[in-house]
C-alpha cells in the first residue's frame, strides 16, 4: 500500500500544472504561472552570479556581478545586456555580495520548480509550453522604489515597460 501512495504521489506530482500567486490570493489568468501582487512597491531580484560557466538553458536571467549588469542568455554563451550602459561611472552597477561570502554555504540541489518537473538547474524555474510570469508591476519604480536592489526587476505600470536596476540606475526596455 505504502509503494502504491507513493506512486501515484509521484504521478500527480508529474502531471499537475501549478500556479503561484505572491501577495495575493489567485492568479489572474489560466495562463499565469507565477504572478505578482500588484499593490506593493517591490520587485523581483535576480540571482548574483560571478560565474556563468555551466549555465546554459535560453533564457536564464541573472544579476552579473562581475561587470554589474543584468544579462539574459539568449543562445549558448550569448550573454544579452538589459543594463544601461555607456560606459560612464554614472551607469556603471553596483552591488553589495558581501551577503554572498565565503562564511556562507550553497546547498547546490535546492531549486524550487513551477509546473512540470525538470532536470534544469536554477534557483528557480518556471516549466510550462502555455504558461508565463508576470513580473511585479509598479507605477513609476525610480520614483516608488526607495532603496531597490542591484539586480531587481519590475514592470513600469506608467511606461508600460519592463524595469531593470543595476545598482546605479534603472533601464527602461519597451516592446
């Protein structure tokens, strides 16, 4: 019986197609699998990572701190800058990763998965053909945001774009 349980916990845990709302109750649509509440003035902060050897999954978005910008890999090896950048001080990230030190243990297997199961290494990973994120939305986050954190990232209620700071300065990227 014990063997049996553990089957078909296994079964459904495969087949379910879950959906997560943070600060709110529900998600808005079928198509959402992790949602945002909209009544805060926060968002969500990519993961600081100095070494990019290894990952390899489209679509991976990271916090760089190696150049203090945040990145999305587009192929293999193809790093994309979201962050502003014209090389001047004033645009130039910064982070504090003293956080991240070396007194600090990483458990390398914790990850938590959104939807069907994968094998995908992350912290956090989203496996779904029919299901999107949506970003936390803030009216306004250069204003709303007081003290934001290297690597955050929003939706621009006011601009209707998508929001990135890299520690210095935000970048604004519409469709």
């Amino acid at each position: 019986m014990k063997k049996t349980l553990q089957i078909l916990t296994v079964f459904s845990a495969c087949t379910i197609q879950a959906q997560v709302a943070i600060g709110k109750e529900s998600v808005t649509n079928t198509s959402v699998s992790l949602e945002f509440s909209n009544t805060e003035n926060r968002g969500l902060i990519l993961p600081y990572v100095e070494n990019k050897n290894g990952l390899s999954v489209e679509g991976t978005l990271i916090y760089d701190i190696t150049d203090h910008k945040v990145k999305y890999l587009k192929n293999v090896g193809q790093w994309v800058n979201l962050s502003e950048d014209d090389s001047t001080s004033a645009t130039i990230g910064i982070a504090d990763v003293s956080i991240q030190g070396i007194d600090k243990t990483e458990t390398l297997t914790a990850k938590t998965s959104i939807g069907i199961p994968s094998l995908t290494t992350g912290i956090l990973v989203l496996e779904t053909a029919d299901k999107a994120m949506i970003l936390p939305k803030v009216a306004s986050p250069h204003l709303a945001i007081i003290n934001p954190a290297s690597g955050m990232m929003v939706y621009d209620t006011v601009k209707k774009h998508l929001a990135v700071f890299n520690g210095k300065v935000w970048t604004f990227w519409k469709p």
